[in-house]
C-alpha cells in the first residue's frame, strides 16, 4: 500500500504540472525541463494561442465599430452614458492590442531557439544525406514560418493606428458632449469603418497563415 509520503510526492507533482502547464508566460525551457515538451511543441501551441488572440481581436474591434455606429447615429439623450461604453470598448481593443502582441513576441521567441538547435543538431550528423535532408526541411519550415510571421506582424501593424482614431475620437467626445461632436464624429465614421475593415481583413490572412503553419508542423 503507497505510504503517505509517495501520496504526498505523487501530490506535489501534479500540482507543479498543472502550474506550469497554466501558466501562459512561462519560460518554455521550464517546461521543456520539467514537462519534457519539445521546442517543436511548445511553438505549436504558441502559434495556436497568438492565432486565438488574434480571433478574439477581431471580435473586440468587430464590437468596437458597431459601438462607435451607434454613438455617431446617436438622436439624443445622455452623451456622458454613450461616451462611456465607447470608452470601454476603446480599452477592450487595447487590451487585446497587447495580448496580441505578446502572443506573436512568444511565438518569435521559441522559434528562434527551435530553428538555432535544429541547425545545431543537422550539423552533427555523419551521413551527409541524412544532414542534407534535415536541412532542407529546416529550410522549408523557416520558409512557412516566416510567412506566417510576417501576416502576423502585418496585421498587429494595423492594430495601432486603428486604436489611434478610435483614442482621438473618443477623447473628442469627452471633450465635446453635445451634438456637435457627434456632428463631427459622424465625419470620420466612413474612414474608421473602412480602416478597421483592412485589419479584419488582415487579422482573417494572418489566422489563415497560423492554421497553415500549424498543419505542416502537425503532419
């Protein structure tokens, strides 16, 4: 019969597996360390969590645009409360502004590291064939990564100045809570609306280009 001893052992190391499995900013060689995860893996998931993150942004700034509609379009009533639920969304989209950003700075992190050991370890074999071989994958999955990494950076590029008109616009309104403000808000919608639409357009590519990595990684 197990003693308390090995419960408690058996106790400790599920706990250590479930922090360090839930902690999203953890160091990856922790995990390699203590979990076993490969590099390989640990990309995986940080390409499938920056391409949530960026599913997520599209929704926020989905919501966002429709928000900003409805005050623009707003016959009258209390400003100061329309105001406040556009400011709200203006700090959901930067919110998510960051995550996004954070998510792709992991993913660029581990993928360095993985393709530095990669080369690393192609140079060590003795069959020149079997080293060719290794290196042209290496080459191709570079390839696939740096596609993929660019439609993310692309798309975060066009995070910031959307975030930029909708900060203008709403500490215009703050300023001016009356209806020519939103007199002057209704002037810039068109712009805002067509502005967010090319970084849904580019959240879409860059999403597209993650599930793409992801399959050749998992196959």
């Amino acid at each position: 019969m197990p003693s308390m001893n090995t419960f408690h052992r058996i106790g400790m190391g599920a706990a250590l597996v479930a922090v360090l499995s839930g902690c999203a900013s953890l160091n990856y060689k922790m995990q390699e360390k203590f979990l076993g995860r490969e590099k390989r893996d640990i990309l995986v998931a940080r390409v499938g969590k920056a391409r949530d993150a960026q599913q997520d942004t599209q929704e926020v700034f989905k919501d966002a645009l429709e928000q900003f509609g409805s005050v623009v379009k707003f016959a009258g009533g209390d400003l100061q409360k329309q105001y406040n639920k556009l400011s709200a969304e203006l700090a959901r989209c930067e919110g998510r502004a960051e995550a996004v950003h954070t998510r792709i700075s992991e993913v660029d992190r581990v993928a360095r590291d993985l393709f530095k050991e990669w080369a690393g370890e192609a140079r060590q074999f003795q069959n020149v064939e079997f080293r060719r071989d290794s290196e042209a994958k290496l080459r191709e999955t570079q390839r696939k990564y740096d596609q993929m990494l660019a439609a993310m950076q692309n798309a975060e590029a066009k995070i910031e100045p959307v975030l930029s008109v909708f900060r203008d616009q709403v500490l215009y309104l703050k300023h001016n809570l009356n209806a020519r403000a939103l007199a002057a808000l209704q002037d810039e919608s068109a712009k805002i609306e067509m502005d967010v639409n090319a970084l849904l357009k580019d959240l879409s590519s860059a999403i597209a280009e993650a599930d793409r990595f992801i399959e050749t990684m998992v196959d």
